[in-house]
C-alpha cells in the first residue's frame, strides 16, 4: 500500500512539473513575483507595509535586480527540460541551476531576517544583516548571473534555443565562458567589498 501512495505522489509531482515546463513563462513571472510578495511580506510582518514601501524605495534596484535574474532562471530551466523532453533527451547537471537559484533567493531575504532577529532577542545578528545587506543582495543578483551562464551553456550543449539573441547565446558556449562568469562576479564582488570596507 504505501508504495501504490508513494507512487501516486510522484505522479501528481510528475504531472506539476511537466505543467511548469510547458507553461515556463508563467513559472517564471510567478517566481519573480514572489521575490516581490515574500520581501513585503517578511518586512510588513516584522514591522508595517508601510515601512515596507520606504524600505522597497531604498532597495528597488537590488529587488528588481533579483527577481528578475531569479524569474529568468526558472523560466529557462523549465523551458529547457521541456525542450529537451521533447528530443527525449537528459539535461545532465540541469539540476545544478537549481542549487544556484536557491542560493540567489537566500542572498535576497537573508539581509530581512534583521527585521525578525530582534523579536527572538537577537539585536546583534540583526544590526549584522542590516549594516551588510548590500553585500547580500550584490551576492543575490551575482548569483542569478552565474546561474543564466550556466543555463545557457547547457543550451548549447544541447542546440536548444533559448530565446535570447544568438550572439549573448553563443557567448556561454563553452565551460571557459561559465567559469570566467564565475571568476568575473567575484572580482566584482571583492572589488565591492574591499570599496564598502574601505569607505566606511
């Protein structure tokens, strides 16, 4: 019996998934639309919408920054596996772009977390998440960027059209182009955090 469940419950899993593949754009607005939703919802709880607003005017760049780069990766994942499920392919490593993902949305709530600390009687790590949020926001957005890389790489790998201009495609072709996106968002973080540092 619980594996007749278990196998129920893969199907209906099954069966979501392939509904985000084949509708990938919606996964992907609705995935940056809850960017927006969770940062006015974690900051509206710990304090007031309306210092959510005051917040968002402060921050907007960095949050549309974020939910957008995050929203492009979750419609390309999607949109890749089903492409591929069509040539009856394996997107070996896709899963990889995930992990990315995740981490780009840890980047973007982590600094919101100095809204809630102080209700358990944290007030250190919250002047901590505050005083550094840029920090974790460039993070989030350097994230996404590294994660589109890579998406597009598998593209390539592929011959799968992704829908960007062949010429910005083309560019992640090969594992070279992924790593110096990797070794370029470094350098500019580090040269951000040695800026941040030195101008404090």
């Amino acid at each position: 019996m619980p594996k007749i469940k278990n196998k129920g419950k893969e199907s209906r899993a099954r069966k979501w998934e392939k509904w985000l593949e084949r509708n990938n754009k919606i996964a992907g607005a609705a995935c940056a639309l809850l960017i927006f939703l969770f940062y006015f919802g974690i900051i509206t709880f710990a304090n007031s919408f309306s210092h959510a607003i005051l917040q968002f005017s402060r921050d907007w760049y960095w949050i549309i920054a974020l939910s957008a780069g995050l929203g492009l990766q979750v419609f390309l994942h999607f949109k890749l596996k089903h492409e591929l499920s069509k040539k009856a392919l394996t997107a070996k490593g896709l899963a990889a772009t995930s992990g990315v993902s995740g981490a780009a949305m840890l980047a973007c709530c982590a600094h919101h977390i100095s809204d809630a600390l102080p209700f358990l009687g944290l007030a250190f790590f919250a002047g901590f998440f505050y005083e550094y949020r840029d920090l974790f926001l460039l993070f989030g957005v350097l994230s996404n960027f590294v994660g589109i890389a890579y998406i597009l790489k598998m593209y390539n790998l592929h011959g799968v059209e992704s829908g960007f201009p062949s010429g910005i495609q083309k560019l992640f072709k090969t594992r070279k182009s992924v790593n110096f996106s990797i070794i370029g968002s470094a350098a500019v973080f580090l040269s951000y955090l040695a800026r941040f540092f030195i101008l404090r």
